[in-house]
C-alpha cells in the first residue's frame, strides 16, 4: 500500500473520548505500510506552541486557528497528518473544513459520564470541584460535529473497531491504495 494523496483526519471529542489513542492507532499502521504521518496533540500543541494561551473560547478558538494553519502547510506538502483536538465547536471545524485540503472530521463519540470515569489525567475532576474554570463538557459548551465524515463509538467499540472504521475509509475513499 501506498500513500495516493495527503490528509488530514481531524479528530474531534470530549477529553478523555480517545481522540490521541486514536490517532496513535492509525499513525501506526501508516508507518506499518511505510507512510509516514505528522501527529498533533492537543496536549504537546498547548505545551509548546500554545503556552501562552488559556482555555477561554477566544483562547481556544486562537489554539485551533494555529493548528488548522500547521495541518494546511503539512498536508499541502504531501504529510497525511492526524490532529487530536477538543475543537468543541462547530465553528472552529468548519474553519478547519475550509482551510485544509482532503479534511476527514472524525467524531470520537463517548457519553460525558465515561468520560469522567476514564478520568485518567484528573481534568473532570477538577473541574467538577471548581478547580478548572471553562472545561469542555462541565462549564464550556461542546457542539456535536454536523456531518463528520466518520462517528466512532469509544464507549461500546474497541479502539481496533473503530480504528479499523476509519482505515477501510482511507482506503475506500483511496487516500491509501
């Protein structure tokens, strides 16, 4: 198999829904077939190129807009790449949309309720203490994706299913052959 044109596959869901395993999950079975790929995660993102930002709508929307121009330049020069984001509104995805060439919005669906359970950096916990201000799904609002290209259920389907979901669509859609 092999790379027939560039990507994107934006991940979009709850913290905690499995966006970045996800995304790790198709970025290794790209390497698997020799393609290699470029992983955005939204937590190294905020580390590195959006330290100085706060989680503020306005804040957040800045984040994306900087992460929907770094996906543009990579894929225009041939990188399929894989961003795991929150991008909790429609508006900031339909920017994305825009903006990027070959978008493939993937919905990681999983209640909020599984979501805290699977709780695993303590973020719903804080939060629902009051200890984070604005978090997506507790405080900030979280619009479901109008028409994603790809819905995957986290919470009743392994992350093999559903990334197998989302590769039969690379391949379907003949971004790989």
């Amino acid at each position: 198999m092999k790379l027939k044109k560039p990507f994107c596959i934006w991940f979009t869901g709850l913290s905690g829904s499995g966006k970045s395993t996800l995304a790790e999950e198709i970025e290794k079975r790209l390497e698997r077939i020799g393609i290699g790929s470029e992983n955005l995660d939204g937590d190294e993102i905020r580390k590195e190129l959006s330290y100085d930002l706060g989680f503020s709508m306005e804040d957040r929307k800045k984040n994306n807009e900087r992460i929907i121009f770094i996906s543009k330049v990579l894929v225009r020069n041939g990188v399929p790449t894989l961003v795991a984001f929150i991008s909790p509104l429609n508006e900031i995805r339909d920017t994305a949309r825009d903006k990027i060439q070959s978008l493939i919005l993937v919905y990681v669906q999983c209640s909020l309720e599984e979501c805290i359970k699977r709780d695993v950096k303590g973020l719903y916990k804080k939060a629902l203490a009051g200890e984070i201000k604005e978090f997506t799904g507790i405080d900030s609002i979280f619009e479901e994706p109008i028409n994603p290209e790809i819905i995957v259920d986290t919470e009743n389907n392994s992350i093999e299913d559903c990334a197998d979901k989302i590769w039969e669509y690379l391949i379907d859609k003949e971004f790989i052959k």
